[in-house]
C-alpha cells in the first residue's frame, strides 16, 4: 500500500519535473494538470486518467502555455476555450473590459464593438453583464473566428445579442452602424517589431495579433482615428496598450477629437489602457 499511485503523489512528481524544466509556476501548474485530468482526486489512478495527464504534462514541460494544454481558462464569468489560434487571455484585458462595461451602463448603452475580439472574451463578457446591449465582435482572422464562435455557443441566451464579423477593423462593420455605436473597446496589436517577448508568448501565441509595426502603435492608430465616425455623441472608445504608449495614446486621442481622456492602471499599477470619452 506505500506504494500505491495516488494522485498527490502524481502531483509532487510533476512539479518537481515542471521545476527542472524551469517552469515559472510548477506547483500551480501540476494542481491544475491533475485537477484536469482526475475525475476524483481521492480515486485510483487510473490508466486512462494517467495518460490524459502524462501527454497534458509533456506539452507543458515543453514549454506549451499551460491555457492551451488545459484548452480552456477563465476570463471575468466565462470559462472559454483557447488554443493557439488566439491570444490567451489575461488578467489586465479583464480591466479593459469592465471599463468598457462602466461605460455602457454610464451610457445607458445598447451597441458596442470589440475590435480585434480573438477568443470572444470581451464581446461575450459584454453581452452576458450588460443585458440590453448588442455587440458586433470584429477579427481579421478567420481561426480566431472559430474560437470565438465556439465560445459563444457556451454563453446562452445572451449570445442572441452578439454578432461576429471577420474584417479589417471598422471596415467589417455595416455602414449603417456610422454614429451609431455607443462604445468600442480594442485589445489590438501593440508591441512593437522587434521588441523582446517572453518565450512562452513568442513561441505560443499568434504573432499577428501581437506586432504593430516600429512602434507597435500602427493599428492602435487606426482605431482611434477612425472611432470618432462610429461613435455617437456622447460615446466612449476603450483601448488596451503598452505602459510606455501611454502618454503617445493619449495625443492621439486628443488629435482624434476626444475631448476627456484618461489612461488607467492594470492590477500591477502599469498603466494598462485609455478611456477616451466625445
């Protein structure tokens, strides 16, 4: 019986492999690998569930992000599917999409866009916690598409009220929708060509939806030159950035015609994202 399998004991054996891989967090990683993969945690191991995890365990040991082993990770209320058609989604999005919320209920919105909307995790976020309003989510990329899609399947009712378009930013959107739109909100590509990335994010994630040209404000420009036509009076654009972007985003804004402009912090104090206000 001191020998027998158990899946505390495939637990500590995993983080110490996950450890000599150089994983960043090896015991958080090794809880969530077996808590996927075991049925019951006080169970038998068995064949089955062991090799679920050993093959979930090998992707993470080689460096795979642990979001696209599980396939799955928790944004705001939604647990979503992610794989490496998109970005994975993270804790400072979450802000951007509660500011873009704030904004809608301030409002009393009832349509919104989400530029660049990958997984779904903003469109959806804004459809199921604001329950009068319509979003169009807007992706260049039709596999991201395909996460977003599946992952509006999973939300319900409220998904009646969501609407994904693939195209180039404001340019996929209906003419009629011109003025219109009570608040956009982008998590665009931000980081500038060249610029180091961590390796996990370099290796991993789509770097389509990462590069933005030399200063990494390419689209970023876009957005915010072009939301002024979309926008109603009064409305709000909401738009996530590098910290050392900020003060470039908010002349831009300016420059764009928006008369308030704030730049606000992420849960790490950096400054995360503007809310830019006609």
């Amino acid at each position: 019986m001191a020998d027998e399998l158990t899946w505390g004991r495939v637990q500590r054996e995993a983080a110490d492999e996950l450890r000599a891989a150089g994983a960043a967090s090896p015991d958080a990683d090794a809880r969530w690998l077996v808590e996927e993969a075991a049925p019951d945690l006080d169970g038998p191991v068995t064949t089955r569930a062991l090799a679920h995890f050993d093959a979930m365990l090998a992707r993470r040991r080689a460096g795979e992000p642990l979001q696209y082993v599980l396939g799955r990770w928790g944004f705001r209320h939604l647990d979503l599917l992610v794989d490496r058609r998109v970005l994975i989604p993270r804790p400072e999005t979450e802000l951007v999409a509660e500011a873009a919320i704030d904004e809608l209920r301030r409002l009393d919105g009832r349509l919104a866009v989400d530029l660049g909307t990958g997984s779904g995790a903003i469109a959806l976020s804004l459809a199921v916690e604001v329950a009068t309003v319509t979003v169009w989510g807007v992706d260049r990329s039709t596999a991201a598409l395909e996460v977003a899609r599946a992952n509006l399947a999973g939300i319900g009712r409220a998904g009646a009220r969501v609407r994904l378009v693939e195209g180039d930013w404001f340019a996929a959107l209906p003419d009629e929708l011109r003025g219109t739109v009570d608040v956009v909100v982008a998590n665009p590509p931000y980081v500038a060509t060249g610029d180091a990335l961590p390796d996990e994010v370099a290796r991993w994630e789509p770097t389509d939806a990462l590069y933005a040209g030399a200063d990494g404000l390419d689209d970023v420009r876009r957005i915010i030159g072009e939301a002024p036509a979309w926008l109603r009076e009064p409305g709000a654009l909401v738009v996530e950035l590098a910290p050392t972007q900020a003060d470039a985003v908010v002349e831009l804004a300016h420059d764009a015609g928006f008369g308030e402009v704030k730049v606000r912090p992420d849960y790490t104090g950096r400054l995360r994202y503007i809310v830019a206000r006609r």
